[in-house]
C-alpha cells in the first residue's frame, strides 16, 4: 500500500474494537512468538491485503505491546492514524494454550486502553467516504463504555452501513454487567445492516437450531450470513437463501478464520459480486488462516484464488487447501 493510503484519515472500511498482543507457543509448549490478535484489526488488515482501504480504530496503552500491535497493524497497509495511546492503561494481552486440541485461549484485558473506549470516540471519526463500519460483539462486553460506543454506532445519522460480527466469547463476558447478553447481542446485531454468526453462536445464545430459525430472532438485517463451521454458510438476502460448502483445509489452528472470513465476504460485497462469490470469497481467505497458528495470515496465492472463484462445483468440493496453498 502506498504511504497516502496508509495514512488517509478516509476509509471504505472503518474496524472498531480492541486488539491485543497475542502469544502463540511452539509445539512444546515451552517457547512464545508474539504477534497481535483483535477481531476487528484481522479484518481490517485482511481487508488491506486484498486492495480495500482500511482503518483501524482502538486503544493501546503507551507500551512495548501497543507499540507492537501498531506496526503489526499498519504493515499490512490498514490505517491505524485513529489509534489512541492511552499513557495511563496498559495493552491487553492474551496467549493461545499450548495444547491445540483444546483450542483455548487465556486473556488478560481488564483493565486494558481499549476498555476505556467510549461514545465520544465517535465524535473524532470523519466517517464520510466509509461505506462500511464493522463492530463485533465483543466491544459491548469490554466495559459499559464500550458497550454504549457500540450501541451509538448503531445509531449514525447517515452514518456507514454497520456490519456485525456476532462472535460470541462466553470468557470476555464473564464479570460483565449485562444480565442477558444474548438479549442484548441479539438487539445490537438487528440493527446491523449485515450480520455475520455462526450456527454454534446462535444455538447457545438463542437456541437456534435452523437458518430459518436464526433469521426469525434477526428480521433486521439486510444480510445475515450464518456459518456452518467445516461445512459451509449460508446467506439470507432480499429473500434468497444461499448456500456455499467450505474448503478442505488442513487445519493448524482455527482461532482468526472467522476474522478471515468476514473480510473477504465484505470484500466481495464491497466489489458487487454475486452471493456465491462472495461467500466463495469468505472460504477462501478462512482457508489461509486456518493453515496457520496465527490470528492472520499471507492470503492464498493469486492464481488458486482465481481458480477457486471460477470453479465448478465438484472442483470446488474436490479441491484440498493445506500449507496455505492449493494441493488438490
């Protein structure tokens, strides 16, 4: 990306919420790479890699994390000039458990910059030329500040379209204040003008078992995309419903694919492709980040995207994604 872009206070695609040094181990478990993990900054920098402009906006505290998570962050050519440094909270960090076959992860946020978020944020934002703001439901759960900057982004005047990501994170609500967060997740995602959750997500929060079911708790959204994990997803629009399988993929680690897989779905839309492409475009980018131990990942290369996009459907459920390429 080159340097205008980096630093442009404009973006299509504004992120907001909180993004955390993360810390992955080796195999043995006796050694920690550090890296930088947040729902909303894999998006955006997902989005990046693919050729939108994107702007990540949060807190970090004024430390070697922070500092850390931002040149992570605006190396992969998203904006992070809407970053505040907060000089008197820390970054929040968390560590993924050594063994992967519990597919854990332990946090340490409380506290955090990102936490002391609020509603005057908005103030600072120049949203004009953003076509899309992306939340998750992990913001409201940080502190009550943090869950009234969700709900009053909700709330834009002429504001950008919002895109929700559910991502239910049982942890993070633990010592919330909220009695219900499935009721509030549920009110904050039907306002949303794309909703993305997966059909575990719905099942525990609002005993969802169907796609049918799941848009009949969300009737607002003008999209709902509902993930089927290794399966597939399927998106409800304008009245259509919309089916796509997944890749095989042999998988590293599966925290993060889902992060991969709402950029590229946003990215397809953004581009106005067609619903297949788009959730084509979904798969694809999860693909990559689940062939890593990461929360992100280089995509996968150019030309299996191409030919993946294009191809048929048994090529499609035949083809085997592993090491970050295509091999079958």
């Amino acid at each position: 990306m080159d340097e205008e872009r980096a630093i442009s206070p404009r973006a299509d695609v504004v992120c907001l919420g909180e993004t955390m040094a993360l810390f992955v181990p080796d195999a043995a478990g006796e050694h920690w790479r550090r890296t930088a993990g947040g729902a909303e900054s894999n998006v955006a920098c997902h989005l990046a890699r693919s050729g939108v402009r994107s702007r990540w906006v949060s807190a970090v505290g004024d430390d070697p994390f922070g500092r850390a998570v931002l040149d992570l962050v605006s190396a992969s050519g998203a904006d992070t000039s809407g970053v505040r440094v907060d000089p008197q909270r820390a970054t929040g960090l968390y560590f993924k458990d050594p063994d992967p076959s519990r597919g854990r992860v332990h946090y340490y946020r409380r506290g955090s910059a990102a936490s002391a978020l609020g509603p005057d944020l908005l103030g600072e934002l120049d949203l004009s030329g953003t076509a899309l703001l992306h939340l998750t439901g992990i913001t409201p759960a940080l502190s009550p500040s943090c869950r009234a900057l969700v709900e009053e982004s909700l709330e834009l005047p002429r504001g950008p379209e919002v895109s929700f990501d559910v991502n239910w994170r049982p942890a993070v609500w633990r010592g919330s204040d909220v009695d219900d967060p499935a009721d509030l997740l549920r009110r904050l995602a039907d306002r949303a003008g794309t909703v993305l959750v997966g059909d575990d997500e719905a099942a525990a929060l609002w005993g969802c078992r169907t796609v049918t079911e799941v848009r009949a708790v969300l009737p607002g959204p003008r999209a709902l995309v509902v993930k089927h994990g290794s399966r597939g997803a399927t998106l409800v629009e304008d009245g259509a419903e919309v089916f796509q399988p997944a890749l095989r993929v042999r998988v590293v680690d599966p925290v993060g694919a889902g992060d991969a897989f709402a950029a590229g779905y946003l990215a397809a839309t953004l581009s106005g492709q067609d619903r297949r492409h788009r959730l084509r475009a979904g798969h694809l980018r999860a693909a990559a980040v689940l062939c890593t131990g990461d929360d992100m990942s280089a995509p996968l290369p150019a030309a299996d995207v191409r030919r993946m996009l294009a191809a048929d459907a048994p090529a499609w459920s035949s083809a085997v994604i592993e090491e970050g390429r295509l091999t079958g």
